[in-house]
C-alpha cells in the first residue's frame, strides 16, 4: 500500500527569482537628500542631473596652432594676437590675418577654423631670431587648404545645453562627479561665507545585525568559561565570523559605516529574539538582518518570532508576517523573509507602529550566509538606494571543469573568473562547497548558477554567472601574472 503524501509544508519552497522579486516588491528607494559634490561618491541620483549650459560654452581650439579664416588658406598670414586658456581674445579676425591658439582657448571672433602649428612656417623679418623656436610670429605661411571647423570644437558639442548628463537612478562613481562639476551643477550656501556644489541623492538605509546562537562567542571576547579573550572558545563553541563578514558585506554595498547597528550575538530563546528585533525597530532600522535559528530544529525560533505567534512577541511589543519561509537554492534553503512593525509606543514613548522593517534570517551556516546576502540583501539594499536597476548582473562563462549537479536544487556554485583576450576565461571553482567551508567565498568573483538535475555540468560549456566581486581586480590579478 502506497503511504500517504507528506502533508503540505507551511512554507512552500520557492525559486530564487521569485524570491528576490518578493523582496523588491516591498523595498522602496529611500527618501532623497541634498549632499555636497564632494561627498556624493558611492551615492545614487534622485533626480536627473541638467548641464546648466552648453559644453564647451564657445567654439575652441583643438590644436596648438593658428585661428584662421579658412578662405585665407593657404597662403601668408599676418598674427595679430593669441588667445589661450584662461586669456581669450576678442578682438575680430579680418581677412588676411590669423592668431595665436593654444588647446581648448575660445576661437577668435572672425574665425572659423585652426590649423596645426606643424602646418605653419614662420615668416621671420630681419630682427626676428631665427634660433627661438618659442618666439611669436609676426606672420606666418599656412601650407594646407583648410574648411570651416577645422580643429575646433562647436559650442555644445559635447554636451547641449538643457542636456541630461546624469540619469535618476545612476550610482555616483569619480566619473560621474566629474561630468556633474561640469555641467554645473546647482551651487547652495552652507554656514560661512562659502557656497558648495551639492546633488540631491537617495538616503542610505539603516541595517541592524545580529548572530543567533547558544555557542557564538565574539573574537577577543572571552567566553563563558574563559577569563581571557586570549583563551580559546570552550568544546562547543565557535567565533561568529558572520557578523563582522556581513557588517563590511553591507557597507561594501553602499550602507555608511554608522549606519550598521551591531546588535551582538543572540541567545536562541524566543524572548531574547524578539528583544533584539524590538531594539533594531527602536533603533529605526530600514533592515534587520539575522543570521542562525531559522532551520526546523527544537532551538530554530526565528520563524514563530517573525510571525508574531509567540508570547515573546507580544510582551516585546512586535508583530510581523513572514512572506517566504524556504527557498530553493543551495546553498540557503532555509532563508526567510519577514515584514515587521511595533504594535505599541517604543522605549522612548513615541508611536512606533508606523515604521516596518524589512526582516532577512539567513542561515546560520557562513557560506549561507553570504551567498543569501549578496542574493537577496543586496538586491533589496540597491533598490532602497535607489540604483535603477537592483538586481545582480549576470554574465556568460566557460566552466574549466566538470561540476557535479545537485539533484534537488540549484546550485549557487562559488568560482574566480580567469580572464583571457578578447574575453572571459573559464572560472575556477573556489574549491570545496560546503555550506560550513567559509573560505570557499574568499576570492569568489560569482556564483555560478547551476541547474539541479543528475550528471555534470561539463568543462568548456557556457553557465550563467551572477557577479558578487569587483571584476576589476579580477583583471588586475591576472595582469601580475
């Protein structure tokens, strides 16, 4: 007789994608703020940035070499002046005469074009010296035929007046901040007697963190059984390397250092977790990210907290719906998104009730941890920065080597891209994939996504790739060798 199906799971398994779509259905870009030019780096735009005039603002000289009228050329030319960077002339151009122009000096009035100093011959009179290469000519003789805007820049020929240089949506980097000093950008007075240029940019949120777990001690803390930091855990316990990885994971994603609120290493015990979620809502937290407790263990609370079933919930004055509790992928099956609020005033008497935090308890395992951050806490951290597009990007690569499937599951496969002429060469496996095996992220440049299913992926064919790691170091790595 064939058993009975297992009854339904409270949380149905979900795909990957469909999981960071949840996510960023509930993220919201964070309210925009006006910060000075000089600090906007790593920031994102809340609105377009406007050339607030024509660039260049007048028609240049691409060239060292001579202001002309290009019906004069060729033929003898009197100099009656120079302009250059910084000291434009102003006077007109008549037939028959030329100027002086250095690189990027306005054209004089009357010309229309420039020819290289390499296509002019001095006409040196009998007090000239010949020797002095560097001495203003009287005249000179132009030898080539030249047209109109020959060598010169138009006004606004780089960039229009009224133009968007810079989109909504776009992460500052140094470019940016150049092409945003050179269009201009609007000038507002602070205290003193100075004005700064300033860009109106999305907030960064606030992330609290917190590990869960009866044997987590902090490094250089000692433990329960310890008088010293400097004594080694006791049989049973271990450091808590998710909590200072998961800190710089987040500022390495665009959250200001003393915006991660440390929320220390967590009991599992339902009153001390809903203590903790309680604190990081009071702390006015965008984000509150976890790590352990949310398996289907007898000490694996984090759920029924989130939910707001337990006691402790109530008595910490919290209350919060899980959206997905499971998600297909390995590693990570076990992470769980959750929604919570205050139902009651907070420690300070104000009414908290309006204020929702975004709830990520991730795995407890490292490997688990990072993998689920970098896919779905990253993601979400992008959106609420305001980045117009959130979501990591994706690459096509060749694989070195055969890699074995997981039957079950996707595989979120940590490799380093090696890089070849004209394109990317096969990424190399970080090694041993287990959830546990933290060092399998150190120098991970992506995360292969493999498709669940029998047999192997084979050496030499193409797999998708999501990007976690800067590929400019990748490539910079290689060129050492």
């Amino acid at each position: 007789m064939t058993p009975p199906p297992p009854p339904p799971h409270r949380y149905p398994m979900l795909p990957m994608q469909d999981a960071v779509d949840v996510v960023l259905s509930r993220a919201r870009p964070l309210p925009a703020e006006e910060i000075p030019l000089s600090s906007a780096l790593g920031r994102v735009l809340a609105t377009d940035v406007v050339s607030a005039r024509p660039h260049p603002p007048f028609a240049a000289s691409i060239m060292d070499g001579y202001a002309v009228r290009a019906s004069d050329c060729p033929g003898s030319l009197r100099v009656v002046g120079a302009s250059r960077a910084g000291a434009p002339m102003t006077s007109a151009i008549a037939s028959g005469a030329c100027a002086y122009v250095t690189t990027g000096a306005p054209i004089p009035p009357g010309a229309d074009a420039v020819v290289p100093h390499e296509r002019c011959e001095k006409i040196l009179d009998d007090d000239d010296d010949d020797d002095d290469a560097r001495a203003p000519a009287r005249a000179v003789r132009v030898l080539d035929a030249a047209t109109p805007g020959l060598w010169t820049r138009a006004i606004g020929s780089d960039v229009p007046g009224g133009a968007v240089v810079l989109e909504r949506g776009t992460l500052i980097g140094p470019h940016e901040i150049g092409v945003a000093a050179l269009a201009g950008v609007r000038r507002v007075l602070y205290t003193g007697p100075h004005t700064t240029a300033t860009l109106r940019v999305h907030g960064t949120p606030k992330l609290a963190l917190a590990s869960t777990g009866d044997e987590l001690v902090d490094v250089g803390v000692a433990s329960s059984a310890s008088s010293s930091p400097n004594e080694p855990p006791r049989l049973g316990e271990i450091y808590d390397a998710n909590r200072p990885m998961l800190a710089a994971a987040a500022v390495a994603a665009g959250v200001g250092v003393d915006d991660v609120v440390d929320l220390g290493v967590v009991r599992d015990d339902p009153a001390a977790l809903a203590r903790c979620v309680a604190a990081a809502l009071d702390a006015n937290a965008d984000i509150i990210v976890t790590t352990g407790g949310v398996s289907e263990g007898d000490r694996d609370h984090l759920k029924e907290v989130l939910s707001g079933e337990s006691a402790a919930c109530v008595a910490a004055g919290i209350a919060g719906v899980v959206r997905f509790g499971r998600v297909a992928m390995k590693p990570g099956k076990p992470l769980t998104f959750a929604e919570v609020r205050r139902t009651r005033t907070d420690s300070d008497g104000r009414d908290a009730d309006g204020h929702v935090a975004l709830v990520f308890a991730l795995p407890g395992n490292p490997v688990s941890a990072a993998v689920t951050f970098q896919l779905v806490v990253v993601p979400t951290l992008r959106r609420m920065l305001g980045w117009a597009d959130p979501r990591l990007r994706r690459i096509r690569c060749r694989l070195e080597a055969d890699v074995r499937l997981d039957a079950e599951r996707p595989e979120y496969h940590r490799a380093t891209l090696r890089w070849e002429t004209p394109c990317a060469a096969p990424p190399g496996s970080t090694g041993r994939q287990i959830s546990s095996r933290l060092s399998s992220m150190t120098g991970a440049d992506v995360l292969l996504e493999l498709p669940r299913g029998p047999g192997t992926a084979r050496g030499g064919s193409v797999a998708s790739a999501l990007v976690i790691g800067d590929l400019r170091a990748a490539a910079i790595q290689l060129a050492r060798f």
